[in-house]
C-alpha cells in the first residue's frame, strides 16, 4: 500500500504508507481518486513551503469508502461511498459564529496545512464526510470538491436569471463554473489562452473566445454594455487586467482566482461604472451537499472533465502533465475498493 509523499520543492516520492491511529471522532477512509488541482502544482512547487510540514501527504479532491470508524461516531457505515470537505476552522472566532466557518482567520486547509488523501486511509473528522450516492461512481466523486467551489462561486454571484456571464480562465474550475451556468440557461462566454481547454468549454455549450476578442465579444451581446457578471477564474495578470473593462455599469465581478502577487488592476473602471466585486473562497457544506446532487444527475456530461487516471506509482507523471497543457483533470488511483 502506497502513499505520495511531498518531501521539498520538486520532490516527489511514493512510499510504503504505515497505518495510524483512529481517534474519536474520526473515520479513516479508503482512499480510491484524488484528483491533483493547481493548488498540489503550488504545493510541489514549494509556493507553499511556510505552511506545510515535510515529510507531507498532499491531496484534497477525492473519493473512497468508510474503512475504519472511530469511536463515538454513529452516523456512518462501512463500506459507504464518502467525499471529504478538507476544511478545519477554530469554530470559536466572530467569522466561525456569524456561519462563515469556511473563511475563518484560523482555517486549516487539509492537505495543504494537515496531511492529505494521496494514502491509502485518510484519517479525518466524521463530521467532514459527504455521502456520494449510488449514480456517482467513485471515479465520477473526485470531482465533487472541485465542483462544490464552483457551486459556491455562482451562489456567490446570486444571480439573475437573464443574466449573461463571461468566465475568464477555462481551466477545471472556470469550466465547472460555465457548466453550471449554462445548466441554468445563461449565456455563457469563456476565454482562455488553451484552446484545448476553450474546445473542450464549447463541447458544455459555453461561447470560447480568445482574450483579445472578449471584450469586444461581451459587448456585441450585450448592446455595448458588457456583461452583467464576470467570474476572475484564471489567477493571472492578463486576467486582472481584463475583468474590469467586460463587466456592464452596476455589475458583478466574483474573484475566484488566487493572485499571490499584487495585481496591475483598473479601479477607475470599478468606480466609473459602480461595479461591485465579490470574493469567493471554496465552499460551505451546503455548496458540496448541491455538487453531489448536480453531478448526480449529469455524471456523464461530467465524466469527460477526467482526462486521465494514473496508478499511484506514477503521480508524479499525474502532477507534471498538467503543466504541459492539454489536459483538464488528473486522478490518482490509490487504491481500488472493494464495492
Ligand atoms: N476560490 C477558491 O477557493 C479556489 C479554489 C480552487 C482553485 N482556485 C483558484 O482558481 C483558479 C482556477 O483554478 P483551476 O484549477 O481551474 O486552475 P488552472 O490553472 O487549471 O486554470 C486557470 C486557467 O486560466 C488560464 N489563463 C491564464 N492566463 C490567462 C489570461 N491572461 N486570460 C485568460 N485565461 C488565462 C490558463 O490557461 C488556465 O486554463 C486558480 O487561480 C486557483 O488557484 C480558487
Ligand atoms: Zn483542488
Ligand atoms: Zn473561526
């Protein structure tokens, strides 16, 4: 049995994995996918060195079965299909109280600041489990993480239902972002520097455009205004460059990009055309409980988003293809249970 192990910055090893202690409380699941996401690219790359503790066990989106129960937890069964919301917050702060656990000052992001899913059991909070259901199989349930921050990004924008969207960034979540847009009849461009990825927004019914053509693309649909939402998916320059001068008078940027770098951005634009602007930070647990029921129903409009899946031996091979474009989503298989 095989964990992945980030010792370093570009450092990558798989190792025999040792079984740990089960405490109260938590539930040790099979691990079968963990899908690899920029943040495990930042990760690998030592962008994250201040707050991971090495040797490490990375990984976050994933699915697997319940295999060891905990003392003190009743609401689980062996054997059942789980995903895991890899957030712990302090649960004792003003955000935490107010029901915004999810952007509380202390969260720990499992996998990043505590060991992740690349191992054969993930030892975690029972309370962090998400039941997958039978129409999602476990490949199909790597994706749910992913997903639920794509479902609260467009919660996040509240939006109307005539509203028209422009996304920027058609990576996994830009594209997961579209498709739940499109699934509530919005009209829906996208731009990216990958065609790859911009072919792959058109076969979900988005609108690809190239990012010099975009504004000019929001614009002719919108009687010159711009559209009424743009979503900030691709964490780079260009694209913060480029949300203010889309986006209509009174309407709504949501920055769901990580920028670890300060930004050349136009704030004459914002106050000229009173342009509101919205963060938006992974998810809450309704946001996966929605993700598990959207994918529930459109598995196979989904299954395609997984370009390909690696044995665990090769997860190195998983994380370095991503870099070298043409492929969406990467999973790990670590282990195949028995169900
Ligand atoms: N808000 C959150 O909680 C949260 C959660 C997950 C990921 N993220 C962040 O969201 C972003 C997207 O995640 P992802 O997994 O899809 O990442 P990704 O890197 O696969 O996708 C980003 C896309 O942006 C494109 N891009 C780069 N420069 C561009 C430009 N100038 N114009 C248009 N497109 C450009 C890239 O080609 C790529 O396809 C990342 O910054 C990631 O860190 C945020
Ligand atoms: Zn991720
Ligand atoms: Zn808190």
């Amino acid at each position: 049995m095989k964990q992945v192990t980030y010792r370093g910055p570009e450092q990558i090893t798989v190792d025999e994995w040792i079984s740990p202690e089960l405490p109260a409380n938590y539930v040790a699941v099979k691990v079968a996918y963990v899908g690899v996401c920029g943040t495990d690219l930042h990760l690998y790359a030592g962008h994250m060195d201040s707050r991971v503790t090495t040797p490490h066990v990375p990984g976050h989106e994933m699915s697997g079965v319940v295999a060891r129960i905990g003392a003190g937890v009743n609401e689980w069964k062996l054997g059942e299909k789980v995903t895991v919301r890899p957030l712990l917050p302090c649960k004792n702060c003003r955000t935490c109280n107010e029901g915004n656990s999810h952007i509380c000052p202390k969260l720990k992001f499992i996998g990043v600041d505590l060991g992740g899913a690349m191992q054969p059991e993930w030892i975690v909070p029972a309370e962090l489990l998400h039941r997958i259901p039978e129409q999602i199989t476990l490949r199909q349930g790597a994706l749910i993480e992913p997903l639920a921050v794509a479902i609260h990004d467009v919660r996040m924008a509240d939006l109307d239902p005539t509203d028209v969207i422009t996304i920027v960034g058609a990576g996994p979540i830009g594209l997961l972002i579209g498709i739940v847009c499109v699934s509530r009849g919005h009209k829906t461009f996208i731009t990216d520097i990958d065609q790859t990825r911009l072919d792959v927004a058109k076969s979900h019914g988005m609108i690809p455009v190239t990012p010099d053509q975009v504004e000019a693309a929001a614009r002719e649909a919108t009687n010159g205004l711009g559209t009424d939402v743009v979503f900030e998916v691709s964490g780079s320059a260009g694209g913060a460059t480029l949300i203010s001068s889309i986006v209509k008078p009174r309407g709504k940027i949501i920055v769901v990009g990580i920028h670890a770098e300060l930004r050349q951005f136009n704030l004459q634009q914002i106050f000229h055309k009173e342009v509101t602007m919205q963060g938006a930070r992974v998810y809450k647990s309704i946001d996966f409980d929605d993700a598990i029921a959207f994918l529930a129903t459109r598995t196979k409009e989904l299954e395609p988003l997984i370009t390909k899946v690696f044995p665990v031996e090769d997860a190195l091979e998983a994380y370095l293809s991503l870099t070298r474009g043409g492929s969406i989503k990467n999973l790990i298989a670590i282990s195949e249970p028995a169900i």
